[in-house]
C-alpha cells in the first residue's frame, strides 16, 4: 500500500502507522512452513522503551494483518525467502523505530502520523486536502493589510533532503525530552502533545529552538526575516549548526517553518493570517491604547498587529469530551506570552474559539482575544486629565489561507467567529465575560460629526500621492472643529516610525450636512527614510469638537506596493530537463538600482538549494532588471518556483511562477 513517502527518498524505510508494509527476509538455514514456524517481533522508540508507555510493542505472527494494532502476517508461500507484512499500531508514538525479528535481526524505520487512516487522531477524509495540507510542498502565505492582502508564496520542502531527520531533532531537543525522554517519547503518539512541543520549539525563547525572533530593525549576525522564502534552508541551517537559532524571524517565518515540520511528520496544516490581530497582555479582552492632543501614540503597551500568522493542525481532541472540538486547531509558535512557563500557545480548536469556550485547552482565552479584543482609545491631555476617545477599530478581520488546490485567498473568519453584530455573537461574547464588547456594541453612531480616511487607488514605492481625511457634519448645528491629520511609518506589528506628513488645522467649520475633504500629500523624498521593510504607512486623523469637547479619531494602514516581478519559463517541464526562468522588474524609483540579484528556490526544482544571479550594471528609474537563470527539475508535478530580487534601495520583493505539471 502506498504510504506517501517516497518524496523522501527511497534509501530507508518510512511508513505511517495504521497502514501495512512489507518487508522480506531470506533465511539462512531451513524454509518457513505455515503452523511449525514461529516469530517473535519486537519494536522499539526512544531511549527507554517500555511497553507501559508504548515505545515498545511485542508481537508475533498472525493469520492476517490487523491495523488496529502491532501485528504481523506471512503473505508468501513457504520457502528461503519470506515476506511479512507488518502494521504499525494506529496509536503507537512517531519517530525513529528499531524492529527485532528473531534473535538477531534488525531493521531501523521511521514512523509517521497517518492522516489517511481512519483509525489515527489525525485522519483527514479529503483526498484534495489531504494533497494540499499534506503532500504540498509549497504555497501562500497572506500579508500587509485586511483591505489589501498580498500573497507571498513560500516554500516548505518537507520533503526535501535531510528536513525530515531536522524535525525529528526538533522533538529530541524540546526540555521535556531531555528531561524525561521515556516520557517524551510516550507522549510523541498523541498529535495534541506534539504540537504543543512544535509551538515551543521553533521558537528559541525557552530552548534549543529553531528561530531566533527580532522585530527591531536592526538585523546584525543574521538575516531579515524578510529574506527567508523557504523552510529548507531555515532547518538545515539549525540542523548543522549544532542547534544554534536561526536569525532572524518574525510571525510568518514561524508559522510557515511549524507548517513544515508538521506536515513532514504526517499532521495536516495550513499557515492562517489574522488581519488586524490583538495582543492581549492581561487577558482582559480589552486592548487600551493612549494619545496626546495631537494624535500621537504615548504609552500603549498593548498592541494590534497589522496582521499576525499561526498555524491549523487536524485532529481529534478526546480530552476536551465534546466531538464538536475535533478538526482544525490554532497554535502559535510566535513567543508572545507564556503558557505554563513556556513561550508556546495552543493547540485550541476553533469550535472553542467560536463559541467562547474559554476554558478550553490550550490558551484560548488568548486566541479569542487576538480575533475579538475590544480597543479603546483615551486622549491624555497637558493638564493631566483623560478623556475617551471614539473610534471603530475592529479586530480579527478577514482570516485567511490558502484555498485547496488553488492560489485563490480562501476567507475562514466564519471558523473563528460569528458575524459582527449577529445574536450567536452576542451569546459568544456572554459565555465569554466580554462586557466591553457588548456595551460597545449598544452604542450606536448617530447624528454629529463623521471621519473617515480616504486613499488614492494606486500607492506604489516611489510615487508620490495623496490620502484625504473626509469629515462630515449630520447633526442640525453648526460645528467648529479643530482636525488633526497626520501618517508615520509603521511595522507590521504596529510599532510607530518617523513622519511621513503631517496638518493640524485649527478651524474646521461646518454647518448642518456639511462635508470637507482635506488632502495630505505623501512625497517619496520624505517617506523613503522612514519606511520599515513593510513597507507600511499609518494614517491617523484626529477631531476635537469644541462646543463639546468630544474627540473622534479615525486609523487606517497603507502598503505601498513593490513592482511586480515577471516571470516567463522556456522549455517543457519534465523531470531532469534543464529549463530557464527569464526575470525582470521595473524599477519604479526616480533613482538608479544598485547591486541587483535576483534569486530562485522552489521545491523539486531547485535542487533544495537557493540559486542566484547578480546584474552587472545598474538599472535606471523605469528600466527593467533582467535575467535568466537556468534549473533543473528533480520530480514532475505542478511547483512553485520562488523568485526573490534585492537591491540597494528595493529589497525583498518576491514573485512565484508555478512550472508544471510534466
């Protein structure tokens, strides 16, 4: 039977459990005879195998193979040479086994989680998903912002050469192996404990991890996290570095190496975006943030994310005693907050997370936070005094992933939450103690002054162009207003940078359905000094109602886009055919490039390696960087190839082209 790991190579014996296989063996002296023969089999894991904890199984020789358990079946005739075949319990631990036949005879495998038998907690019944969450070995992952979501592709190679043996490292080098490694190995059956262990160990925050996480901009002794476009390299490097983290990563560089790991291991998982995410420091499901009189941001230690990437994993939750808990469960390898004592977060089902079961293990309250915290905004004024400040912040929009068979953005908000204002939300927020939320929810906007940011429909790095804060009066009275009107670089994660802009006018004045359009002009010469790599802009309008003291303030992310790379494949796709990628891009700066590459990488295409080329000449404001760069593809199937260019002034813009099927 066909167990789905050949991508790994054919020069060992890898097989899922539940699922027979067979192996032959040639005897020495005398012919296996049916009834006179016997054979006593013995399998092993782990350091201290013990058939209490399951890391060690004894069994003989059945009728037939049963696949609910370790067992064993001759399926040839008799004679020199006999073949077995054996089964794996569909409970037994994952990881490397030692199989005794005999008195002497040894045979080394690798087990692995079966999401195709039905018996296994991480059975999945799609074929399609199986073939997307599973077998795939690239894909998208989404960024920027909720109203502009942009696909980066990346590859996760788990089954290129050496990944497997780096995530089987991973589990050995978790604290709780190396503390109890009988233990460890006991618990490496249960797909809830291994995840768990992969949440902590991708970060290096309490352990031997694989990412070192840097949110500064400061990348020195590593690497942007920027520059990653794949797994591959992110686990051999940690694999042949003695353990040594990885530098630099941010959220979408874990979840993507976690998705990795766990589908080489045999669990189905997809990397999910959170647009507009909340990092709830205190659990109270409120995110309090503070401004001064003109707008700008003082003292909020709470954050909300721009958008923030964890993983789903599939499985059984027969801890939790409620069969609605099965299916799709978020964890979060990102170190943000401990969970009992360990950066790691989840695994939480979405079920829980939908109906407010926050009791639920692992950390829900802290994901239903991320897609439901309530913000509330507090002016502090010079005399020392504060005042609420209105706003319509939203939190936990547009979830996303990647569709099944396709580089279409599939939105799952609706698996995390009801819709925004539904009675089911309600009951959610009342089981979960979200009075905030349900008190906001009650105050409606009325009649009074309005303000909303509007944006031109082309922003593009290098352009100048104008945003405009519009303010309307639908009250029955005249209202004069002060508007202030500003936009700073931002990160991902909602760290404020420099001005790009800023207006404060002290006289706005409105009569009765009034409306004013008041543009801020964004200029390339003064923004580029300030932008991140996130290339990120935050706009902010602020409105001081002077008859009534009241404040109304308005937010909206930008993303200046980067140029589109091309990217054109000559020759037929076919498995050992060299082919050739011509790349180009235009420069959209009103200033020459210097220093340009351009780089490919792309799963069974490349060889698991990065493959560079570098452009001899500068390219002017408006001209087209080219290249070609040759590949040779290893397997057929349909692929991502994995384009990256960097210069010095335009980094990190990525592009794929998909090449096959052959």
């Amino acid at each position: 039977m066909d167990h789905r790991t050949d991508l790994n190579g054919v020069d060992r014996l890898i097989v899922r459990r539940g699922q027979p296989f067979s192996i032959s063996l040639y005897l020495r002296s005398g012919g296996y005879q049916p009834g006179a023969s016997s054979l006593t089999c013995v399998a092993e894991t782990g350091p201290q195998p013990v058939e209490q904890y399951g890391t060690r199984a004894v069994f003989g020789l059945s009728p037939s193979v049963d696949t609910s358990c370790w067992s064993a079946a001759v399926i040839s005739p008799p004679g020199d040479m006999v073949a077995l075949s054996l089964c794996a319990s569909p409970e037994a631990p994952i990881g490397r086994y030692t199989l005794t036949l005999g008195p002497s005879t040894q045979i080394q495998f690798i087990l692995l989680f079966n999401p195709w038998c039905k018996d296994d907690a991480v059975h999945m019944e799609s074929e399609q998903d199986l073939a997307e969450y599973v077998l795939a070995q690239d894909g998208l992952i989404f960024r920027d912002l909720n109203n502009y979501p942009i696909a980066t592709p990346w590859t996760y190679g788990q089954f290129e050469s050496g990944i497997l043996d780096a995530c089987l490292r991973i589990l050995d080098m978790n604290p709780k192996c190396l503390r109890n490694p009988g233990k460890d190995h006991s618990g490496r059956r249960n797909p809830i404990y291994v995840c768990r262990v992969l949440s902590a160990m991708v970060n290096c925050n309490d352990d031997r991890g694989v990412l070192f996480g840097n949110w500064s901009n400061n990348f020195d002794g590593g690497v942007s996290p920027m520059f990653w476009r794949s797994s591959v390299e992110i686990l051999r490097n940690w694999d042949t570095q003695a353990c040594a983290p990885v530098k630099f990563g941010q959220c979408w560089v874990f979840a993507a190496v976690a998705c990795s790991v766990s589908r080489a291991l045999g669990i189905p998982c997809r990397v999910v975006t959170n647009y507009a995410s909340a990092h709830d420091s205190n659990a109270d499901l409120l995110i309090k943030r503070y401004i001064d009189e003109n707008g700008k941001p003082v003292g909020s230690k709470e954050m909300i994310w721009n958008y923030h990437c964890w993983v789903e994993s599939w499985m059984t939750r027969p801890d939790l005693k409620n069969p609605e808990f099965n299916g799709w469960q978020a964890y979060d390898p990102t170190p943000q907050e401990r969970s009992e004592k360990v950066f790691c977060c989840g695994p939480v089902p979405l079920r829980a997370i939908k109906q407010g079961e926050l009791t639920c293990s692992y950390d829900a309250p802290f994901v239903f936070a991320e897609v439901n915290a309530d913000v509330v905004t507090y002016m502090k004024k010079q005399d020392g005094s504060m005042s609420k400040v209105t706003t319509t912040t939203l939190v936990g929009q547009m979830i996303s992933t990647k569709s099944v068979g396709s580089d279409d953005r599939e939105d799952i908000t609706h698996l995390y939450k009801y819709p925004e204002g539904s009675a089911e939300e309600r009951e959610t927020f009342t089981k979960a103690n979200h009075q905030n939320k349900l008190l906001h929810q009650q105050q409606q906007q009325g009649d009074g002054l309005h303000l909303a940011i509007k944006v031109s429909p082309d922003m593009r790095k290098g352009c100048d162009f104008d945003v405009f804060a519009l303010v309307s009066n639908k009250g029955h009275s005249d209202k004069k207003c002060r508007l202030v009107f500003g936009s700073c670089a931002v990160s991902y994660t909602g760290v404020m940078g420099g001005n790009c802009g800023f207006k404060d006018m002290l006289n706005v004045e409105l009569p009765p359905g009034g409306e004013r359009r008041v543009p801020l002009r964004l200029n390339y010469s003064k923004y580029d000094a300030e932008l991140t790599e996130d290339n990120l802009i935050r706009l902010a309008a602020l409105l001081l109602d002077y008859s009534t003291g009241e404040a109304l303030m308005t937010l909206r992310t930008i993303v200046l886009t980067n140029p589109e790379i091309k990217v054109q494949i000559l020759g037929e796709p076919k498995e050992n055919r060299r082919l050739a990628a011509e790349i180009s891009l235009k420069n959209p700066l009103p200033e020459p490039l210097h220093n340009c590459c351009f780089s490919i990488e792309g799963a069974n295409l490349t060889g698991g390696t990065v493959i560079c080329e570098s452009l001899g000449q500068s390219v002017e404001p408006g001209q087209d960087a080219k290249a070609k760069i040759y590949f040779t593809p290893t397997r057929s199937g349909l692929r991502k190839l994995v384009v990256d260019f960097n210069s010095n002034r335009l980094c990190h813009v990525k592009g794929y082209r998909n090449v096959g099927p052959a």
